[in-house]
C-alpha cells in the first residue's frame, strides 16, 4: 500500500491537510460503486461502446484500444464524466450478462462460467461431492453376473453424488 492508495483495490486515501477532500472522496466511492456487487455488460471487449450509460461497467480483453489502451484485464466503468478503471485482484468476480454467468479473476486471469466447491448442495441435498474412484469395466467374457455388478456400482456411486436418490 502507498500512503496515497489502499492496498487491494488501490482506492485514493485522503491525506492531511489536502485541499478538496470530496473529490478524493467521491473517486473512491465511484471505485467501491464499480467492484462491489459488479456486474458487467460483456467481458473480453477490446474497444470502448460508442455509447456507454453512467453505471455500465465491461471487463476489458487482452488488446485495449481507444480509451481503454493500456488497461488489458481491468474492470472498466464509465461514470457520465469517463472512464474509471478498477485493476483485477483474485477473488474478483463479476456476472456477465452477455454470457449470463459469473465470470472470477484467478492467478490465470479472467474464467468463465467456472464453478470451484468442495461440494454442492441443491435445497440441503449434495448433489455433487469429490470425485470417487474408478469403476472397472466387466470383461467381455464375464457375463451377466459381471455386468450386473458393475452396474451396482455405478448407480452406487450416482447416489453417493446425489445425483439420483436413494
């Protein structure tokens, strides 16, 4: 962190003795306004709309032009008075509503529509847990008892995933 940013979302700090503090101020609140509960128009979109609202926010791509040059992977908001850019940081995350999923910044950059858990649970119900060992397949030439086993096996394992019931 610098004394003049805070150290995540490099938001402008307000310093002792510094004239017209509402502006430093009113920058960080447009800041907080375009990361918190984000929600973006588009993602990897290399060049400004021609006609943004106040409150449209786009994730840039890899290769900006135009307004956005030099800001590749940012968080790009216009405010009615320009644009106002918000570096990623991991964790960030944004629903896309081009795409209609959540896209999340990662070491690797920007993800779409990835979903990590551990486990999901649909009205208290694990649907999907951590992966379970492999089922062997019957020989050919061990015949139905075989088959039958395995297919044990694998409706077994759809219920323990919760993917049928019981």
């Amino acid at each position: 962190m610098s004394d003049d940013t805070t150290a995540r979302l490099a938001l402008p700090l307000l310093v002792s003795g510094q004239a017209h503090k509402e502006e430093t101020h009113n920058e960080a609140l447009a800041l907080i306004d375009l990361a918190l509960c984000c929600a973006v128009e588009a993602s990897a979109v290399d060049a400004p709309p021609d006609a943004p609202l106040p409150g449209q926010c786009w994730l840039v791509g890899a290769t900006p032009r135009g307004a956005w040059a030099g800001q590749a992977g940012a968080l790009a908001g216009w405010s009615g008075a320009g644009w106002q850019f918000v570096a990623p940081r991991e964790g960030l995350r944004a629903w896309d509503r081009a795409r209609q999923c959540v896209v999340a910044y990662t070491a690797a950059g920007w993800e779409s529509g990835v979903v990590r858990a551990a486990r999901v649970l649909v009205d208290g119900q694990q649907v999907v847990g951590a992966r379970a060992a492999a089922i062997t397949d019957p020989g050919q030439s061990e015949g139905d008892v075989a088959a039958r086993a395995c297919l044990a096996k694998v409706l077994a394992a759809l219920r323990a995933h919760g993917l049928i019931a019981s």
